[in-house]
C-alpha cells in the first residue's frame, strides 16, 4: 500500500529544482538589478506551492482509495506540528497515533479531592430517579411499595413504553418513601439501606454459547441494560439496534473531576469482562479512550483486551465520550453508537463474574466550600446530605450532582443522579458586585485574555456568579474557541430557537448532548442557557422519530 502511495513522490524533485532555482536567483541577484529576479523567486515560489498542493491532493486521494484512515495517520508530503512537536507526550502515550485537540478550556479549580478514598462514608438512603432516564415515561410502572423489604438488585420500576427493561435497587433495605413530582410524575424510590448489604441471587449466563438475543434479554432483566446509554439523544440504548461502535471514555476533563484511575482500582477483573459484554453487542468496536497527557495511567486500561485504543491530547472537553465519538467515528444520520461509563461497564461485569447486581460507586466530593475534598465508598444514588454530613463550611453554598458545568443543582435531601460520580460543593454567587467590570476584578476563570490571572495560570475559587443576564444573543466566535468539533454551536442555537430541522441535522445536531457545550454556555456573553437548547433541540428530532 505505502509502495502504491510513494508512486506519487515522482513530483518530488520538482520540489528540489525550484529550491535551486530560488537559491541561484538570490545568488545572480547580488550586484545586478533586483526587480526581475526578485519575480523570478516569486514565480518560483508560485510554482512550488501549486506542485505541493496538488502532490498532497494526490496522496490523500490514493490513501482514501485504498481505504487508509487520513484523519488518524499522515499521509502527507510534510510532517505536521503534532509530528514535529508531539514528542513531549511521555508515558505510555509516546509513539502512539494521538488525537490532539487544541480548542477547548481548562478550569482550574480549588478543590479537587484528594488522592485517598474514604472507605467508611456514612450514607444510609439512596434512590433511584426515573427523570435520570431522558425519554422515560413519566410515570412507570412502579414494582414495590412503601415498607417493602427488597435485596439489591430486585426490581423497582419499568418503563411502561419499554417493559423488557428493569430498573434495579443500588442497596438492600427498606423502601420508605415513593415520591411524585410535577403531574404525579414518579420523583424518586427513596431506600433506608442495611448495615450488611444483601444481594439477589442472579442466575449464570453462558455467554460463550448465547445469542445475541439471549444476552439483551439477560441484562434487561437484571439491571444492567440501565447503563448502556445511547446517542443520538443520550438515551437508554434501545435493544432493537445495532449499535455500530460502543464507546467507553476513561478520563474526565471537567473542573475539579474525578481521577477515573483511582474510581476503578480494584475492580480490574470487572471491568475487563463488562468490556467483553460490550463486545457482543455490536460488530463494530468497542473503543476505549485514554488520556494521552497522563503519564501514569491505571493499569487496568492499559491492558484492556478486546478493545481499539486512542489516545486524547486536550483541554476539557477532551475528556468527553461525544468528542472522542466525533474524532474517531462520527455520527451520520441514521447511525447509533452505544456509550457506557467506567464504573457502569464494571458494574456490567460484576453481574457476568459475581452473579450480582453491584452498584458500588467511588464518589468524589470536591469544591473550595468542603473542609476536606475526598474520595468516598458508596452506592448509586447516594444521598447528598449524608455524603456532606459535617463537611461544608457554611450555609450559602450550591451543591451540584456533577461538575459545575454540565451538573444539575441539587438540595442537601436530594440524591445523586444515577450516572454522576461527582458531587461539587461551590459558594453561591448572590452578593451584588460594586461597580461589575468596571471595578478591578478578582482572578476568575475566563477564556477573555483582559484578565491577568490567565497569563498566570492561576487556579480560581468559583462561585455561581454569571456576571450578567440573560440578553439579545450576540454573533461571536466564542463558542467556536472551546468546541474541539467540526460543528459550528452558534448557528446550530439559532437554528434551534427558530425550530429548523432541516438545518439542525446538517449542522450536527445528533452528534451532542449536553454536556459537549457546557463550555459554551460558560463562555456565552448573552448568557444563553446553551445546554437546555440543546436538549429542546434533541426532544424535537426524538419527537420527529
């Protein structure tokens, strides 16, 4: 194959002719008239840029034919900056094809939990929240009953829209409350957990000599299907498509994010084989992302099997599986892909090893607002108040399920969403600030380069000040600046509000979800609530389905 493409470097030595004849022109040139040999190096030049572009169009069109991948490899006359100045990527990551991202934003904030997990956390409620589930009915069909002993992994609910899949208990214990919401919706199955935790017993499956069928229907039944989520829409993956990758990223770029290396230590062995269940439930790949800065990763993603891995060189939102999707195989109309996080894949693999429906989750409590940022020990869905008993400063504080960004806020009788593995804890910004912009200002994070501390590097306290209302939304390329993906956020907001199909699928919109433009909205000087048009965007086209 590189024989067929090197056929295609007979133009080379044109490059070579038009460098001599540039060097002897600026030669004769020295004692004579300079004007008509300084149009002969124009011409010279002229003449080596047209042979260049046209060999580079030539060896990027033979490439394509013979099926070679050009957005991962080179196939370029000349190297490119990445290949020239790649060689600072160290660790596992060097030598390796990167994909490297330059636009984005790094938030650098106090409060990140420290390096130590916390195995004796004292949360005794938790919950399963049907609205975790976009697309659900709002009024499933509800499997027990206030006082109901139930072990962890009975069933508590299913989607009256899609029966087959079960939503399971995180916990053995008491069932003590059934809230509703707004329209009698069902809010939350609240549970008083046990000291001792106990486990349904989870019949083996043969997976060597199971269908394809056979398997869906197995992890529909025991819990597990819950956690395969799917885009377009960021769904509960529907079991009537073939997904044609699966996606599991192992970072997260977010401020103050948990370290995934230290959210799966010691559960290796799970999540090799929640990654061999994955296999068997596309013919495409199930393709892993790691993060190229990290020198040292987790040994249990370096010797992954059965997976196709890439590694991402970025700012945040690298770090985000919709990203890695779009740089690694996008999403074309009519097309699925799966995505699964790293503690939902172990507890995959826990049901296939264990016969269990494990829903430990490691949880990092970050913020500035924190006595002590840390990593704790506990179930899916824990509650908030419990987690933070006796470590918050003070009372004017915001408490997100999530990262700051992307999170969703939460009260301290509220519980964890069922996909986070952050809660943050950050100062409310309700006190009126003398003067706005106009007065000197404290470090901040801003992509706005009027503000010292960002030369520093500084790393910020946050606080849930926009510095600004909501106005006339303002034409810029802000949001282009931190969106590392060939989409143009802007026009697709506009074609959002203005309810243009047509043009929200063309410029991408099945490619994000909410998350992908939480940076958007954080730098947006029209203060746009970015991530909730988003997601009107996304119920549109689902509703056109």
């Amino acid at each position: 194959m590189r024989d067929k493409i090197a056929k295609i470097g007979a133009v080379l030595p044109l490059f070579f002719l038009s460098s001599q004849l540039s060097a002897q022109t600026i030669f004769l040139a020295s004692g004579a008239e300079i004007l008509p040999y300084a149009l002969i190096l124009i011409v010279a030049i002229l003449i080596l840029g047209a042979v260049y572009l046209v060999s580079e169009s030539f060896v990027r069109m033979e490439a394509r034919e013979l099926g070679v991948d050009t957005a991962k490899n080179n196939f370029s006359i000349l190297p490119n900056s990445n290949e020239l100045f790649g060689g600072k990527v160290g660790g596992p990551a060097a030598g390796q094809n990167i994909i490297y991202l330059k636009k984005g934003f790094d938030i650098n904030l106090e409060g990140a939990a420290e390096y130590t997990v916390d195995e004796n956390a004292s949360v005794s409620r938790f919950a399963v929240q049907p609205k975790n589930f976009i697309g659900m009915s709002p009024i499933p069909k509800v499997e027990v009953s206030v006082g109901d002993e139930v072990q962890a992994g009975d069933v508590l609910f299913f989607d009256k829209k899609n029966p087959d899949v079960k939503y399971c208990s995180p916990v053995s214990g008491e069932v003590i409350e059934v809230n509703r919401g707004t329209k009698r919706s069902i809010a939350e199955i609240v549970l008083l957990a046990d000291k001792e935790m106990k486990y349904r017993a989870l019949p083996q499956f043969d997976m060597e000599n199971a269908s394809r069928a056979e398997l869906i229907s197995y992890m529909q039944d025991t819990g597990a299907w819950a956690h395969i989520r799917q885009r377009p829409y960021n769904i509960v993956a529907d079991a009537n498509v073939t997904p044609k990758a699966i996606f599991v990223s192992t970072f997260d770029s977010a401020p103050m994010a948990p370290d995934l290396d230290i959210i799966i230590a010691g559960r290796g062995k799970e999540f090799q084989v929640g990654l061999d269940v994955l296999n068997k439930l596309t013919p495409g790949k199930v393709h892993l992302g790691l993060n190229a800065k990290d020198t040292d990763p987790s040994p249990v993603y370096e010797e992954a099997t059965g997976v196709e891995k890439h590694w991402i060189h970025g700012p945040h939102p690298a770090g985000n599986v919709g990203v890695q999707i779009h740089h690694i195989d996008p999403i074309n109309a009519g097309e699925k892909v799966w995505t699964v996080g790293v503690q939902d894949v172990a507890t995959i693999g826990s049901i296939f090893l264990e016969g269990i429906y494990d829903a430990e989750r490691v949880v990092a409590i970050t913020g500035a607002e924190l006595v002590q940022p840390k990593y704790v020990t506990t179930y899916l869905g824990a509650n908030i108040g419990d987690l933070l008993a006796n470590n918050v400063k003070g009372d004017n504080v915001r408490m997100i399920s999530g990262d700051v960004l992307s999170g969703k806020k939460k009260e301290s009788k509220e519980f964890l969403d069922f996909f986070d593995d952050q809660l943050s804890v950050i100062a409310e910004g309700n006190e009126y600030e003398m003067f706005g912009w106009l007065a000197p200002q404290s470090p901040r994070p801003s992509i706005s380069p009027t503000f010292l501390s960002n030369l520093i590097g500084s790393t910020y306290t946050a606080n849930t000040n926009t510095h600004g209302e909501r106005r006339a939304l303002v034409v810029s390329d802000q949001y282009e600046q931190v969106m590392p993906m060939d989409i143009y956020p802007q026009h697709l907001v506009k074609s959002i509000l203005v309810n243009d199909l047509e043009r929200m699928e063309g410029l991408g919109i099945y490619e994000v979800v909410e998350e992908d433009v939480a940076l958007c909205e954080f730098v947006c000087t029209s203060k746009q609530p970015v991530q909730e048009i988003i997601r009107e965007g996304l119920t549109t086209m689902m509703d056109q389905e």
